[in-house]
C-alpha cells in the first residue's frame, strides 16, 4: 500500500488513507482549492460543523499481509495463542479482510469497460473463495473460541455475498462473460448455503431485511473490537474564545459608553429623544456584538490546531498516537511557497479565483510497542463533499447539432474542478507534494486524476516493498503455478484413461 493515497469513496466523497509506524512523526496538509463560483466561503461553510458532520476518520491496527492476495501467517498458529490473543488477531484478520473486500469492489463498481470488468470481478472472486477456505481450515474446535469464530465467519460471508451480489446487479450488460457472472453466482449460492448448513441465522432473521442488515452490523462492531482504536477527542482554543469574547465586549462596552455620555451632553434630562438615541446605540451594539467576536476569534486561532486527538488501544488503555487537527480557510499569500508554485503552473482556464480550505493533521506515534507482532497504524479520513454540491448550479445548457439539415439538441452538465494539493512531512524525508485534479458536478464525482509537478518539487514516493511481503507474494506464485502444473497432469492422465478406454472398447468382443 502507497504511504498516502487518495481514492474516490462513493458518489461524492473521497478517501485520505495513509499508514503510520511506531516511532514515527508526520504531518499531513490538504489544501482544497474551491472555485469562487461553487460559492463555498467562510460565510457559507462553518469549519467545526463540516469537522463534525462530514468528514469520518478511523484508526485501527494494520498489516501489510492481509490484504486479499495474502494472508496473516500468525493466524494459523491459533492454537498456541490464548482466547483473549485469539479473538484479537481473528478480528483483525477479518476486520481488514472486510474494508479490503469493500474497498476493492468500490473500485471494480467503477469500471464501465465490460473487458476490464469482469476478468477483475474474476479475480475478486477467486481471491475471496480462496481466503474464506483458508479462513475456514483453522475453525477452531475450542467452544469458547468457536463463538468468536462464527461471528467473524457469519459476517464474512455475508459480507462477499453481499457485495458479489451488488456488482452483478449493477455490472455493464455483456454475452461475452456469461460464464464468469455463473460463477460469481455459484459463488453466492455456496456462501448462502455455508451459513445455512451452519445455522448462523434463524428463520425470522433470514426472512426480514432489517433483522439480518441489523445483526452484520452489530457483529460487524464486534469484530472490530481490539482493531479500531479508542480515540479522545477535544476542542482546541477554549481560553482564546473567551479571550475573544472579553475583548469584543471591552471594545464595544468603550465605544457604547462614549455614545452614552455624548448623547446626555447633547440632550438636558430624561427625553423621549434620549430613550430613542440609548434604544438605536444598544441595538447597534447587538448587531455588531457577534460580528466583532467571530472576527477577533478568526484573528487569535488563525494558524492554530483546532482540536487535539488521542488514539488508545482498546484493551490495554494505553495512549498510542496523539494528533494536532488543522481545518480552516486561509489566503493564498499564507499558502506555503512549493505549494504555491505548483498552483502557478496549473493550465490559463484553472486559474480562477478560490477559496482555500485547508486541513492538516500531526501525528506522533509512540516509541513504545503496539500489539504484539503490529507495528502500524492505518488511518482512513472520509471527506464528504455533498456540503459543496450543495449552492451548485445545475445544467441547463443545451448542444446544438446539425446532421443533413435535421437539428437535435445534447443537455449538458454543469462541471466544476477542485484542485487539491496534498504534503506530507515526516521525521525520515523532507516535504513530499502531490496534485490532483477533481472533476464533479452537483450529484457526484466524475474524475479524480493526479497532475504533473513542476521540476524542483519532490514527489510523494512509494515506499519499499518488504521483503517478506515480496517472500510472501513468491510463494503465492509458486502455489498457483504447483495447482495449475497438477490441473494439467490431472487433465492428462484423464485424457489418457479415456484414450485406454476408448481402445479397449473399440478391441471387445460384440
């Protein structure tokens, strides 16, 4: 997996993925370049409600040999481990075999292309067969242990079938590949068969959508446990606010005050002309009493983490990371100088006036060790972007065409492109930048592509291959080719026989 990586989630939303290890120090920037005429600003887009309401982060315990193509090795060695170990590195296993099924058939949806489609729905296919009998091999026989183990296998299986299901219900319409949609089904059908001859759900479950969608999301919560990590979360700048407020009291209490005692100069004794001119004073005080504060605010936390994130492990209690979280909209003169320049090289047609949204996370990791034989911190953030399609404009346009004097007519969408520009920084290299370019319109993403950058800025690179993951990976290419080797011998000596055979009955007599 890339050190950081951003991958479009659903119809309007993209996902920041990136791993963290132990010891390790890093800070992340995204700066969201949002054209003036999405009409997304400070007035129209409060930072702490869209922190709060559309954006989802998770921070679980991650390794590298689980995603589909591999498998954790130390989950074989079950028997060795005691309960509370075992139920630890099952749900492990099957929480990220779970979010590599999801986040590999996100991508398959994609695919439009019939040919590129379903060889990779192939493949999905094959891979998840492969790990669920895997996974099934080391059923333990324990009764303590096998609870645990018919949760993970319930869900899991429901999990594939589900998501086998909906790409064949939404996969481009194709002859070429009736084979391969069979097969997925079969696939279906046996999972569906598995939990039945296991008596994983009862009859009344089965049979109502709600009770069954229910129970895989509390046994998917289950499997989490010990995964996904326990994190503390507070607001940041407290002391400042109430500085802010004090000072816009101060200030309009200074000037209100001056008014007063003007206004009983001008005017001898209690008037009705007196009560009117304290009424408009007091009332203009109420009107630029928030006014002066939000901008006081904005003035004293500009440049400061708004929240501080503490990430502890679920069963020891133990603080693992600690993060700084940055989200508020600055100016293009604040903007660091690469990230700058990269901006100055973007095409003439995308350079328009935006608003800048800036998030940036620290994290610290610490020095002690995580979960036996776990040395890394996976972290996903989900940025949802409907809070942005939200003042877009529709398409209303129309395309006008002439074909042998007959004219017809093409609607056409309303597109709009995000430029982001992603830096990373870490105790190992100095700041690593990437580009990308989103393309969407009111209802979803429509591309995500990654830019050029100019000569001079250093690209994120991609990390080393482990050698065990490279060990790991041959020795899967020497058991496909061992099964494929004895597929063909099998073939043969079964052709042979049948040759034998066909002789021998050509040589009998009547």
């Amino acid at each position: 997996m890339s050190r950081v990586s951003i991958k479009q989630e659903e119809a309007l939303s993209i996902k920041l993925n990136h791993l963290m290890g132990v010891g390790q120090h890093r800070k992340l920037d995204l700066y969201f370049l949002l054209p003036k005429e999405m009409g997304i600003g400070p007035g129209t887009l409060d930072e702490e409600t869209y922190h709060q309401s559309a954006m989802q982060g998770r921070r679980s315990y991650y390794s590298k040999g689980l995603h589909l193509p591999l498998v954790q090795t130390r989950f074989v060695a079950q028997k060795k481990r005691t309960i509370d170990e075992f139920r630890l590195y099952q749900n492990l296993f099957a929480y990220q075999f779970a979010v590599a099924v999801e986040s590999d058939s996100r991508e398959l949806a994609q695919l439009s292309d019939p040919n590129e489609f379903y060889p990779a729905l192939h493949e999905l296919a094959e891979q998840v067969e492969r790990l669920l009998k895997k996974f099934r091999r080391n059923e333990p026989s324990d009764e303590k242990r096998h609870s645990y183990y018919e949760n993970a296998d319930n869900y899991l299986s429901w999990l594939c079938e589900q998501r086998l299901l909906k790409l064949l219900a939404h996969a481009p319409r194709s002859s070429d590949y009736s084979d391969i949609h069979e097969q997925v089904l079969s696939l279906c059908r046996n999972e569906s068969a598995h939990r039945d001859k296991c008596r994983y759900n009862s009859s009344q479950t089965k049979e109502d959508p709600n009770r069954i969608a229910n129970k895989m999301l509390l046994l998917r919560r289950l499997i989490q446990q010990g995964v996904v990590l326990k994190e503390e979360v507070k607001g940041l700048g407290v002391g400042l606010k109430k500085m802010a407020t004090g000072l816009a009291t101060t200030l309009i209490m200074i000037v209100v005050s001056s008014l007063i005692i003007k206004a009983q100069g001008v005017f001898n004794g209690l008037t009705i002309m007196l009560v009117l001119v304290l009424s408009v004073i007091y009332g203009f005080r109420e009107i630029f009493k928030d006014d002066i504060r939000n901008t006081i605010w904005r003035f004293l936390r500009r440049g400061k983490p708004r929240w501080h994130r503490v990430l502890k492990d679920t069963k020891s209690k133990l603080a693992l990371a600690r993060q700084l979280v940055w989200l508020d909209f600055v100016k293009t003169k604040e903007l660091p100088a690469p990230v700058r320049e990269i901006l100055k090289r973007r095409n003439r047609q995308n350079k328009v006036d935006a608003e800048i949204l800036h998030y940036g996370v620290s994290t610290r990791v610490t020095d002690s060790e995580f979960l036996a034989g776990y040395s890394t911190i996976q972290e996903q953030v989900v940025f949802s972007l409907v809070p942005f399609a939200r003042y877009l404009e529709r398409g209303k346009a129309k395309l006008y065409h002439e074909h042998e004097g007959k004219i017809s007519n093409e609607s056409v969408e309303r597109r709009y492109q995000v430029n982001l520009v992603l830096v990373l920084e870490d105790d190992k290299n100095g700041a690593e930048y990437a580009r990308y370019k989103i393309t969407m319109n009111r209802s979803a993403i429509v591309d995500i592509s990654q830019s050029a950058l100019p000569e001079g800025i250093n690209p994120i690179a991609e990390p080393k291959v482990p050698e065990e993951i490279i060990e790991a990976l041959a020795e899967l290419e020497v058991a496909k080719e061992k099964e494929r080797k004895s597929k063909i011998k099998l073939e043969t000596e079964a052709g042979g026989d049948k040759i034998k055979d066909s002789k021998l009955g050509g040589n009998s007599p009547k």
